[in-house]
C-alpha cells in the first residue's frame, strides 16, 4: 500500500463510526494518482464535515504527502449507495426576506 493511499485510510478510519467499511482505491494515470474513498452512508457527513471543512483539509494534507513524493494526489470520495442527501434548494432569495439596512433593524428592536 502507498503512502497517500495508507495516509487517508488510517485517518478517515478514525474519524468514523464504521471503519470496516472505509475502502481506499489508489489509481495512477497521467493526470496524476487518484485515491477513490467509500465510506459507510452513516458516516458521509464526518467525511465531509462542515461545508465541505473536512474533505477540504483532508485534500491539502494529501496535496502536501503528494508533494513529498514528487506525485500530484486528488481525492474523490464516493456518494454511498442508498444515500439519502436531500436536494439543493435554489439559493434565490425569498421575498419576505429582503436585506434590512443598520438602521431598520435596530428599530426593529424592541427595548
């Protein structure tokens, strides 16, 4: 087992509740080396983290262990089978929640 490839698996098994299912799939093509996480459905979310934090640093620490071995090293993680993520909303906002200046909103305080 690579370095990058040993790396993510030794740390997403600790972040998860099921490490048996985490599965690490280690590719190289021209672009680079591909690692491909699966993780159990449950545990998608310690993964991810908070708008993408985990996943975010999960990839820097893994561009760094590729830099160390001269190898560029992206990270995809696999949406589980069975996953039940709820769609996106449009983002627009709703008219009943217009944007306020400072001053309408401290009138709008009562004392």
């Amino acid at each position: 087992m690579e370095r990058d490839e040993n790396f993510v698996e030794q740390v997403v098994k600790m972040l998860v509740d099921h490490p048996d299912d985490v599965k690490v799939d280690r590719t190289v093509d021209e672009m680079g080396v591909l690692i491909t996480l699966s993780v159990h459905p449950e545990d998608m979310g310690m993964v991810i983290g908070r708008e993408g934090s985990t996943a975010k640093a999960l990839r820097t620490l893994l561009r760094v262990v590729g830099a160390r071995n001269n190898a560029r090293v992206n990270l995809k993680i696999n949406e589980p089978e069975g996953s039940e993520r709820p769609q996106r909303e449009n983002n627009q906002p709703a008219e009943s929640s217009e944007k306020k200046t400072l001053d309408q909103v401290v009138g709008d305080i009562q004392i």
